[in-house]
C-alpha cells in the first residue's frame, strides 16, 4: 500500500472507490464556461458542421491580419474552430470547457500520468486517408496584395443512404492473397483488405464536387503549403485526410523575386549615369514610384560590369510579417551611344578635365586606327591563311623529290 502525499489532484478520486465511499477525495470542478468559442464564431450551442465552417470563413475574413484585424483575436478564432469542427473535441469542450481541452488524463492511466509513465492518452487515433496535393498557380502581383481564389475538387464520400456492396477487391472474402518472390522462393501471404477492412462488403461511394475557397496570404513564398482539413477523399472507419494546396509563382515580365527582395532591371544612359537619373516605376500593387539618384552621385560599375542600387523597403512584403517589406533593387546597365560628334567629344573632355596630348610628335610613331572585328571570324582566317602555307610548302618539297628521280 503507498500513499500519494497532497491527495489526488485536480477533482480526480482513486479507482475503485465511488464518491460516496469512505476515503474517496474529491475537489468540485467550479462552473466553467462552455459559450465563449460559440461567441467567437457567432453561432448557436446547435449549430451544424456546415454553418460551423461557414461562420468560420466568414469571420476569418474580418479578422485576419492582413484584413487588418488583431492577430490575437485572429488565432482565438482559429482556436475555436479548430475545437467546434472536431467531434469529439467539441462534445469534451461541451462538457468541461476549455480546461478540459488540456487534460487528457483519466481515471485509468493517472497513475502513470503522476509517475511519468505513458503519455496521459491511451485512445488510439482513427486511421486517415491519404492527403491530396493539388498546385495554385497566383502572378508576384497577387502574392504581393493577397488573394482568394477557387479550387474546385472532386472527391469520393460516403452515400448517405448507407447501402453496401461486395468489396471487388477481395471479392467479398475480406482477404487478400499476396505473392512474395525471393529468388526460387515464392510465398503466398495472407493479408486483411485495406478496402474494406476485412468486412468483405464496401460501403456505396459517390463522387462530389466542391469548390474550396483557399486564401494566399501577402508575401507567400513560392512552394508554400495551405492545408485544408478534412476535404480528402472519405473511408469507413477513416478520418478523411487534408488538401494540401501548394503556391505555384508564376513568373514576371519585369520583376525578378527572391525571398523578400525584387530586382528590376534597367538601362542608363552616359549621361546618366554621371549627373543623375530619376525613373517613374509602376509596382506590383499599381502605385507610382519616382525613383531618383542620390545628387551628385555617379553610378560605378561593379567587378561584374552591373551597377547595384537599392530602394529600401519597397520589395515583397514579408510573408506572415506583411507589415515589413523586402528591398527592391536596380540592376543597372550602361547603354553607350553608337557614335559621338567629334565637338560633343572635344566639349565633354574639356567638362570632364581630360588634357589633349596632340602635341606630341615624334618621326617613329606609327599612328593605327581601332575598329571592330569579330575575334572568331579573325581566329578562323588566320587559321586558314596558315594552313594555305603549309600546303604550299608541301607542294614545292614534292616537287623537288620528283626532279631527282628525273
């Protein structure tokens, strides 16, 4: 015999002994409240799944951050739906409100909840259904501002008429055989039916088509995952599985996205690049932007021949953050005119304080021209005039060896 010192803790009584026994110890539960997540969602202690789910999307609407609600008043809501869409969450919260949500713990495992032994839930989960992944593709502009779209899906449930029929796959027998091979080994084993659980009879399945409202919040990254619970395809004894939609980013004429930040590319002139420019943007939520260098700023090029400059905070906004943005950056290219006048050449050297050096003259200088040739054409032409030596040299050696035996 032992003893547990402070008695048993939270209203609980030890098993064997009803209340009225002699030695049982129990502590009144007070009167909890069983309203207050009907009242975050709007609905009645009878409302139905569907009018559940419906008051759900509605008030997420209206609450969500990106809508400009509160963020605590956003996962409340989602507390709450989570807990009235569960069956069984919501007939424990209906009874014991939400202190009963958190303990898991019975009459038959809390001593070794005490002693740390087992994990205070012995009620093995229903099996689910394999989730279903189907892809969204949104534009970066619809990413930029959030968006809501419509997913339609078919998926198999149930018929509500309840009938059965023979299960095809295992012909009605419950069981299936299946044939292992290792090498000249062959096996037949004998396995229950995953179809129909070895009952030998399916129930009668009809397909349904939905259309699921899914919500890509701002700044969703590229392969983000929204799940949708419970809308995969029914089974019997089964919890149905989830949809997992995956965000697809379509890509952009203009900008260039990763994570938060944009690029954008863009040709200066000389000009330019030396007293300033300034550059009317249109952005991915149809603001204008007027864009402007630094004064007195020229713009250098990098090791890699492209000048780098950066708007701050005007790049995607941060996903789940949508009050933070990303950086938008310019990638820069010089665009060089095809010909300059000679006076614009002499008046911008005498602007820029490049000395002439035409004085100089000497009787041993040969003076050369630059001009444009292909390095690949003038590779093969040299190469063909060397070839056409050797050639020659080949002809005249034979030649000679010929005169000889003359």
């Amino acid at each position: 015999m032992f003893f547990i010192p402070g008695g048993i803790p939270g209203g609980h009584q030890i098993p064997g002994r009803g209340p009225d026994e002699e030695g049982a110890r129990t502590v009144p539960s007070p009167q909890v409240d069983t309203s207050r997540f009907y009242d975050l969602l709007g609905v009645t202690k009878d409302a139905t799944p569907a009018e559940i789910k419906k008051a759900y999307h509605k008030q997420a609407m209206r609450l969500h951050p990106d809508k400009g609600g509160d963020p605590d008043d956003f996962k409340e809501l989602q507390r709450a739906f989570e807990v009235l869409s569960d069956e069984e969450l919501r007939k424990r919260y209906d009874h014991t409100g939400e202190e009963g949500l958190d303990d898991d713990v019975n009459g038959q495992d809390l001593f070794s909840h005490i002693f740390g032994k087992g994990t205070g839930r012995n009620k093995p989960s229903r099996p689910r259904t394999k989730d279903v992944v189907r892809p969204i593709w949104v534009t970066l502009d619809e990413l930029y501002v959030g968006v809501n779209r419509k997913l339609p899906i078919t998926r198999k449930v149930l018929d509500p008429s309840g009938e059965t029929s023979k299960c095809d796959a295992c012909d009605g027998k419950g069981v299936v055989i299946q044939v292992l091979r290792m090498g000249p080994i062959v096996r037949q084993v004998q396995q229950t039916c995953e179809k129909c659980g070895g009952k030998g009879y399916a129930p009668k399945m009809q397909s349904v088509r939905e259309v699921l409202e899914v919500f890509v919040e701002k700044g969703s990254p590229n392969g983000h995952k929204i799940t949708i619970h419970g809308k995969a395809d029914e089974a019997v004894g089964c919890e149905p599985g989830d949809v997992v939609v995956v965000v697809r980013e379509q890509d952009h004429p203009k900008f260039m996205r990763k994570e938060a930040d944009l690029y954008y590319t863009l040709e200066l002139s000389i000009s330019e690049a030396l007293t300033g420019f300034r550059l009317v943007m249109q952005h991915l939520d149809d603001r204008k932007l007027l864009i402007r260098s630094k004064p007195g700023e020229v713009l250098r090029p990098r090791h890699s021949g492209l000048i780098l400059k950066a708007v701050k905070g005007a790049g995607m906004p941060i996903h789940q953050d949508p009050f933070n943005f990303g950086n938008l950056f310019l990638v820069v290219t010089l665009g060089f005119p095809e010909a300059m006048p000679e006076a614009t050449g002499t008046a911008l050297k005498q602007t820029l304080g490049i000395k002439e050096t035409a004085g100089e003259s000497h009787e041993d200088l040969e003076e050369v021209v630059c001009e444009d040739i292909d390095p690949l054409s003038s590779a093969k032409s040299s190469k063909k005039v060397t070839t056409q030596a050797y050639d020659e040299d080949d002809e005249e050696h034979h030649h000679g060896i010929e005169c000889k035996h003359q």
